[in-house]
C-alpha cells in the first residue's frame, strides 16, 4: 500500500482528505496537524518527512485568513510561500510528487471568462500575492513532479466557512444581505479531497504524468448572493437580499470574478467535476446528521 503525507489535519480539505484515510483501498493516508509538526519550521518538517517516508504529499495547510493576512503579511508568507517551497525541496530529495492546493485569489478578477491555468496572474490581496509566490516555491523547487491545485470559495461540514456562517445566521436571523456583485464556483472539500487522491492515484501508477497547474472547483457558477439562496431553499423563514462589496467593506479586497475553468484538470485526469448544488446538498445532508445525531 502506498503511503500519503497530508499536511492541515484540522483544516477543512485535512479532514476531507483524514475521513477519506480511514478506510482508502489503495493508500494509507496520514494527516499531520500542528500538534504534530508546525510547517514553519523546516528542519522538523524535513526530519519528519524522512521518517514516516512517503510515496507522495498534499499540502492541505495554509494561512486562509484573508484579511488578517493584511496585517500578518510575515506569518502568511511564511506559512503560504516559504513552508511549500521546503515542502517542494522535501519531495524533490526523495522523488515523490507534491500535490499543493492554492487559490483563484491568485487572479485580479477582472476576466470575463473563467480563468484557465495559464491565464495571467496578478493578486489583489496579500494572501493572495502570498499563495501565488507558494506555487513559484514549489514548481521551481520540484518542476518535474510538483501538481499545483488552485481552488476557490471552499465549504464543508468542518471549520468556518460561508455554508455554516449562513446556516448559524438563519439561526437567529430572518432576513440577509448578501453580496451579489462577486462571482466564482463554490468547492465542496470533500470534492477537492477526491480529485487529489484520484490525481496521486493517477500519477504514481504512471498513468498522468503532467506536472504543472490545475483548477479545480464543482461545476457552474454563482454569486455569494446565489450561494446563499441555494443554502436556504428549503427555509420559508429566510428572506434574503443583494448588496455590493462596498456595501460590505473588508480589509482585503476580493476578485469580483473568480471562476475557474477545470477544463485541463478534467481533460488530464479523466474526471468530471459535478455541479456545485450537487455538492452542496450532499453537504447539508451531511451537517443535519452532524446535529441530529
Ligand atoms: N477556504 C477557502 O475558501 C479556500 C479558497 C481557495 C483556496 N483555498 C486553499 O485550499 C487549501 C485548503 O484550505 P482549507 O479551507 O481547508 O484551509 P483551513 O480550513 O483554513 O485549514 C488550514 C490548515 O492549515 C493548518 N496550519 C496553519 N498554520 C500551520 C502551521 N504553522 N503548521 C502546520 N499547519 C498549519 C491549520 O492547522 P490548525 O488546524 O492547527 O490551525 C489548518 O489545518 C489551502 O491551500 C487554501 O489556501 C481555500
């Protein structure tokens, strides 16, 4: 059995990727936290890395706090840019591949069509400005077997996310504004969790070898303002509205057109991504078990 290094054991792909672990046919999967080891200090990390002696490695970590990022520019690049970068040189020395997830933040949002791959970078924020020099770290490090994995607007039944935030908001609350003039595609983690084992599945049996930049997100399209509608369609109680992101400032400004085109990540790994609504049901199926039971 092949054996997988994940880093971010409490984050929401962590989780994904450790619910996965306990019962995965073809990998035993290891999810390492901070408890374990903090990615920001290289030397353990290396040490680490030798001793439970991978096949392969996800980097599920990172500094998402977009807006603190503002403030903590240090800590986010330390963790975002310089931590992947070592991750990189790790899984160069021992000729394994890296799977490291970053961020359609990496893009200005001002496309008309979805970005692709390729497509021109050019952040808007400091998170992003850190993640994308993350990616820079490890394709440079380890061209040859570095999968980069860009994602956007992830949710799931763990952690904070937009989903729970609005699900805790009905709790009290019936009537919402929510933001209407920002696009993208909504990711559920447990999603992302499948595709990058079935891409580390791919790559080790030699079936991909196609190292470089993916996008990755469920399939179609939404504002934050239609996200939430999805999320309450059943609740007669909520009432919701559109407002502007200059209705709703925060520190960091975000895209306001962020889709992903997942057309290479389909195409290369055989994979159809499945519609957002799809996910998202499964989801919310998946949280009202978690508060029935
Ligand atoms: N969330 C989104 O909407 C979104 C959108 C686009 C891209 N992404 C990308 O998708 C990936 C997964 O995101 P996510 O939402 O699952 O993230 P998350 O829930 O915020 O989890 C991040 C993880 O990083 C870990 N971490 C933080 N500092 C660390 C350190 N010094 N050493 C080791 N681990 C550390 C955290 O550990 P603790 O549990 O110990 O705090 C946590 O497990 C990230 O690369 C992110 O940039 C996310």
């Amino acid at each position: 059995m092949k054996k997988l290094l994940v880093f971010g054991r409490r984050g929401q792909l962590g989780t994904a990727l450790h619910t996965f672990g306990q019962s995965h046919e073809q990998f035993e999967i290891r999810v390492l936290g901070r408890p374990d080891v903090d990615l920001t200090d290289s030397r353990s990390v290396a040490a680490l890395i030798d001793t439970e002696n991978p096949d392969g490695i996800i980097n599920a970590a990172a500094y998402t706090a977009v807006d603190d990022a503002e403030q903590d520019e240090e800590n986010a690049f330390r963790l975002n840019a310089t931590a992947p970068h070592w991750l990189a040189k790790c899984a160069k020395k021992r000729n394994i591949p890296l799977i490291h997830v970053s961020t359609d933040y990496v893009f200005d949002g001002n496309s008309e069509t979805p970005y692709r791959p390729n497509d021109d970078i050019a952040p808007i924020n400091t998170y992003g400005r850190t993640k994308l020099a993350g990616e820079w770290g490890c394709l440079g490090t380890h061209p040859d077997k570095t999968y980069v994995v860009r994602t956007s607007w992830v949710y799931s039944e763990w952690g904070s996310n937009f989903v729970k935030t609005m699900l805790k908001l009905g709790e009290t609350r019936t009537e919402l504004a929510v933001v209407h003039d920002q696009v993208g595609s909504p990711t559920y983690a447990a999603d992302l969790a499948q595709a990058c084992l079935d891409m580390m599945s791919q790559i080790l049996d030699g079936v991909v070898d196609a190292p470089g930049i993916y996008h990755f997100s469920n399939a179609g399209t939404c504002s934050w303002f239609e996200f939430a509608q999805e999320i309450f369609k059943s609740s007669e109680s909520m009432n919701l509205s559109e407002t502007t992101s200059e209705k709703f400032p925060r520190p960091a400004k975000r895209p306001q057109f962020s889709k992903l085109d997942v057309t290479k990540f389909e195409e290369t790994f055989s994979i159809t991504t499945r519609p957002w609504q799809n996910a998202l049901d499964e989801c919310l199926k998946n949280l009202t078990k978690i508060i029935t039971t």
